[in-house]
C-alpha cells in the first residue's frame, strides 16, 4: 500500500478517527524512538563504564558552566 493511497482512505474517515490515527501514528514513532535510544544505551554503556576517558568531563558537572562569578 502506498503512502498517497493510505492518505486518501484516512481522508474518507470521519474527523475523529482520522485523529484517532494521527495519535496512534505518533504514539508509534515515539515509542520507536524511545526503542532506538534505550539502544543505543545498551550498546555504549560498557563502554562508558569501563573508560574513563569517556567520562572525564563529568568531574566538572558539579560547576555550573554559565555562571557568572
């Protein structure tokens, strides 16, 4: 199914299915978003847990960098 014909049978629904469909659609993309990136977590973490070279700029994350003093 093409994308222009799935576009052209949602504009035939009633206007609350049709964001019925739209918020189910979005629904979908963010959770596969979310998917990717817990990912892309598990594929680096023991990476940054075994070197420290990775994580040496987290030593100065108690400064806060745009403070005026």
């Amino acid at each position: 199914m093409t994308t222009a014909l799935i576009i052209r049978e949602i504009s035939k629904l009633p206007w609350t299915e049709r964001l019925l469909v739209v918020e189910k659609t979005l629904r979908s993309i963010r959770q596969d978003k979310q998917r990717s990136l817990a990912q892309a977590v598990d594929a680096l973490y023991q990476d940054y847990a075994a070197d420290a070279d990775l994580t040496a700029f987290t030593q100065i994350d108690v400064d806060s960098f745009y403070e005026a003093k």
